[in-house]
C-alpha cells in the first residue's frame, strides 16, 4: 500500500510552510505502508498540475493533502473544498 502525503510550499513572503514542515517529519513507512512525501507549488493551477503528475507517478492508494489554515485553533478536516477561479 502507498500514501501520498502533500504540504504546499511557502507562500505570501513567508520562509516556510508548517504544512509542508509537518509532512517532511513523516517516517518513510507506517506499519508496512509506504509514505511518498512531496511539496505542492501555490502557484495558481500548477499545484493541481503537479498533484497529477504525482498521482500519475506514484498509483498511491490515498491522497492526503495537508494545508495551513490561519486563524484555526486546533487541527481539522476541511470536508469540503471550494475553489473559486476569481484570481
């Protein structure tokens, strides 16, 4: 079994990305299963792009994407996603 885990590359002037900090400390393998770590871009469709082209790569089982929500206290999990092109 194979899980992709994403974080997205830093963005808005800042150094670093905690998603993407948080996905890295992950172990190459859980329990038997492999652990296939990599970083999005936050450049307007390309992260989609390169999700894609990883998925295409890999085969993985699950895709877990892990984001930085500010201003949230605690972890959660965004159940639904809504992505409007007004860029």
């Amino acid at each position: 079994m194979k899980i992709l885990v994403t974080g997205f590359a830093p963005f808005g002037g800042e150094k670093i990305n905690p998603a993407y900090e948080a996905v890295k400390l992950l172990p190459s393998t859980i329990a038997g299963t492999a652990i296939i770590k990599a970083e999005l871009p936050t450049v307007f469709r390309k992260g989609a792009q390169v999700l894609q082209a990883l998925i295409n790569a890999h085969n993985p089982d699950a895709v877990l994407c892990i984001g930085q929500a500010g201003g949230r206290p605690v972890i959660s999990v965004e159940r639904v996603a809504i992505n409007l092109q007004d860029a």
